[in-house]
C-alpha cells in the first residue's frame, strides 16, 4: 500500500488502486500553491471559462538548434516515418498571459502494456491507433543533459503529408514537435504512453498550473526521476482535455514500477497491479470503475493480459511485438517497444526500425 510521503510543501489528494480494492493516497504536489486543495477537500469546482485553458508549453531552442533540428529530419520509411535530433531546453509552461487556448484535438484507440524482458529490463509497448498521418521519432538532449526519445504525430506540428516539408514556413514547426510526445522513455528509464479514455473527468484545483494532455507527457519526460516523480507531476497540475476525448496514461520506470493514471469524477486515480502480477495492460476503457473480472470482456486487453499471464510478465522485444500484432488494428499507426533499463526503442511503421540513448 503507499504510504503519506514527508514534506513541507502542500499535498493533495488521489486515490490508489490495487487489483479491485481502494485506498486513499496523499501524493506530494511540489509545486502547488498555498491555497491548493486541502488533503480532506474534494477538488474545487470548475473556475470560469477563461480559466480553463491549459498553458501551452515553452519548447526554447537557439536559431542554430531550431536549424539544426529542421535539418537532421530523416526519411526512415514509406509510412512515411522519420527521425528527428532536437536540443533545446526543458520543457516549462508558458507565463499565464502568454497563454493561447490550450485544448488538443485528442482521440486514441490504443493499446500498451507494461512487463519485463527475459533477463529482467523493465519493458513496455504500444499500439498507437489513429488516422494515418506522418510520424517521428525524436532524439532529444536537453540543456540540463538529459536524454529523452519518443515517437509524435507530426501533424501537431502543421506536417499533414510529406509534401509539407518542402514548405519552409510549414517545416519550420518541426522544432515544436518536441511538445508532441506520444509515448516516450528518458534516461532516468521513465516511461509514459497515452490512450483515449471517453470517461475521463479531470480534476480541477484551485491553486494548480494548467497543461495540456500531451504536455503532461513532454513534463513527466523532461522532469521525472522515477514513477513517483511523475505522479507527482500530475498531482501539480490540473490536466486539460479540451478539444478531443479525455486520456488515460501508462506509467512505468526502470525499477519494474508501473501504474496507470487516469481521472474519475474529478480525482486522480492511480491503478496499480495486483500485489505479485508482474504485467499492466491499458485500454481504451476506465480502468477505475472496470472490475477485472469485466475487463476480460475487452478483446484487445484480454489477449494481453492472458499472453502475459502465461508469460509470467516476460516476453523478449520480438514477442512483445507479436503481442501487438495479436491486438493490431486496421488503424494502427506505429508499435513501439521501449526496454526501460537498457534505454532503447524499437519502433514499427512499413520498417522496423532500432535506437538506442547515445553514450
């Protein structure tokens, strides 16, 4: 069970669930102001319109690292995917008057679950469903020396099909697809993926910096240390579904940690596995209020659950592979498998295609 954490700055409230039983849990918000959310408060309503707007995020590079990033785009296969190398500096939010409406056309039908490789590594995967489109994996070295890779759609970025990167004006928003993280690792072996989950409630707190869905990811990806640092980033922030569905989240470290973040009726629900189950298996249903005894009705996650089940939780990355081609949809986009120890990607689009954290 988790335990109330020491600390000074103020905590605020989510709840913990373990297999199908309940605990509160009083998670660290380091961050938080002073008139955050009581611990024995229910989240605040929410404030007026012109409050609700998720601040986007300050993605800062110099000329020469915006002309660089724009120049290492890598055609990897028809797809089409690439690869791009991006430096800059951690991801922060934008001061509140720089603000610009924050909502993300959002809407994934995915599936991702958390295991180990044979020799141990912590590792995850991912099918990302959706509208074809072009996509990137992107190699990122932060000022501060941390390394991230993770895979986006790039028509965040204005890139709708290939022929917009001959648009200058259009590939100049290359160097903003770091804000764009759809699953993603950093060196600290912290991972996050997203999935649409149309029941999402997000809390709402007075006191708490707003974000957007996918730019969560990008902070927990620049910023978190462990599992527990990115829950503690999500407990900072009231988190901004607007313009799509709302989103549920795998999260897993290098340790074998994994949890799955998701919103129910306004509290952050924090699903762990059962005490012993080496595996997590996300879909695009609310975790917090599916029995598991119900979530075997779910085809995609029960071929997951019982592959894994089998497996004791331990598939090499080629059978992790297989397992989503077992759960492969008509729509999907890339696989991606991340080894969460040995800090490296495998990601599938027409190609297989292999990266690895530099030296």
């Amino acid at each position: 069970m988790a335990q109330q954490r020491s600390t000074s700055t103020p905590l605020t409230r989510r709840t913990l669930l373990i297999g199908s039983s309940a605990a509160t849990f009083v998670g660290v918000a380091g961050c938080a102001s002073a008139d955050a959310t009581p611990p024995s408060e229910p989240a605040t309503s929410a404030p007026a319109a012109e409050e609700q707007r998720a601040r986007p995020l300050k993605i800062d590079q110099t000329d020469a690292q915006r002309k660089a990033t724009i120049e290492s785009l890598t055609h990897l296969d028809d797809h089409p995917l690439y690869s791009l190398t991006w430096a800059g500096e951690p991801a922060a939010l934008t001061p509140p008057e720089d603000a610009e409406a924050g909502g993300q056309l959002t809407g994934f039908a995915c599936t991702l679950f958390a295991a180990s490789a044979p020799d141990g590594s912590a590792l995850v995967a991912r099918n990302f469903d959706w509208d074809p489109g072009p996509a990137s994996v992107m190699e990122s070295t932060l000022s501060s020396g941390r390394q991230t890779l993770a895979v986006t759609d790039l028509r965040y970025s204005g890139i709708e099909s290939e022929s917009d990167l001959d648009d200058q004006t259009k590939a100049a928003g290359l160097g903003r697809a770091e804000a764009y993280a759809f699953d993603g690792i950093n060196d600290a072996g912290v991972f996050i993926g997203l999935a649409a989950d149309y029941q999402a409630e997000p809390n709402v707190a007075s006191g708490r910096k707003w974000i957007g869905g996918l730019g969560i990811q990008r902070m927990v990806l620049d910023h978190a240390e462990s599992l527990e640092d990115a829950l503690d980033l999500f407990d900072d922030h009231n988190v901004d579904f607007t313009g799509g569905p709302g989103l549920h989240y795998l999260l897993a470290d290098r340790s074998g940690a994994k949890a799955v973040v998701e919103f129910d009726a306004g509290t952050m629900q924090v699903i762990r596995p059962p005490q012993g189950q080496p595996w997590m298996c996300l879909e695009n249903f609310h975790m917090s209020t599916t029995p598991e005894d119900q979530r075997s009705g779910q085809r995609r996650y029960s071929t997951c659950a019982d592959t894994l089940s089998s497996a004791e939780g331990k598939v090499s990355v080629d059978e992790a592979v297989g397992l989503l081609d077992d759960v492969r949809q008509s729509h999907t986009q890339w696989q991606s498998v991340y080894d969460l120890s040995k800090g490296t990607l495998r990601v599938i689009a027409e190609k297989s295609h292999d990266f690895a954290f530099a030296g």
